[in-house]
C-alpha cells in the first residue's frame, strides 16, 4: 500500500497539481491587494469617497450600524459591497489567465502539417487502369 501511494503521490501531475494550487493561492492574495488596495479605492474616489466593503442591506429592522463588520454583530445582514469587490476580484483574475493562456498559445510553435500520404497500392492500380483505359 506505501510503494503504491508513493507512485501516486510524486507522479509528476500530482506535484504539478500541488505547486499550481499553492502558486494560485499566492497570486489569488496578491490580486485581492491589488483590488482591495488599488482599485477599489480608486473606483470609491471616482464614486464619491464609496467604500464598497460596507455597502449592505440589513434583514431585521433593529440594525443601526453603518460599518458591515458592526451591523453583522447586531443581526443578518446582506453584505453585498463586499461581494462587488469578490467579483471584481474573480474579473481581475479571470482576464489575467486569459492573458496568460493567450501568451503561451502564441509560445507554443505550429507543428508544420504533415505532407499527404501517397497513394495506397490499390489506388495506383486503379489509376493504371484508368490510364490504360483512357488510351
């Protein structure tokens, strides 16, 4: 059961995988920065000083907070600001990854087409035949 698990776990997709998940962990906090720390604030300017993180709609009328953090203390609350921010998030991403794949397609050299197959022997038989027949 060990040398089994062994072949499966250092195959080479496995530990593909693995750093793949913790690089996309890594890349998946820097955007949350640039989002949360450059976008974000630069949109909220644009909206007139906005801060989309405490945009939310209270689902019990005894909610008085005006920050999410203090009104999800006093009862359910729909945070939907910071849900903007998660899909910017996912948008950012998103296009990223597109960009990367783009780039790696555009790497990635064409294989020349393969030059066509002659013809089998039974087709140039039937070619001489037609041939022989023309005459």
């Amino acid at each position: 059961m060990w040398e089994e698990f062994k072949a499966f776990a250092f195959k080479g997709n496995v530990l593909d995988l693995a750093v793949a998940v913790i690089i996309g962990g890594a890349f998946g906090r820097i955007v949350d920065g640039v989002v949360n720390l450059l976008i974000m604030p630069i949109v909220g300017a644009i909206t007139g000083g906005l801060n989309f993180d405490n945009y939310f709609l209270p689902l019990a009328s005894n909610i008085t907070a005006t920050s999410l953090g203090e009104a999800q203390k006093q009862g359910a609350v729909l945070g939907y600001g910071a849900f903007i921010t998660i899909v910017v998030n996912f948008l950012i991403i998103a296009f990223i990854l597109f960009q990367i794949v783009k780039a790696a397609n555009k790497m990635k050299k064409a294989t020349p087409a393969a030059p066509p197959a002659g013809p089998t022997p039974t087709e140039q038989l039937l070619a001489e035949i037609r041939d022989a027949l023309k005459k």
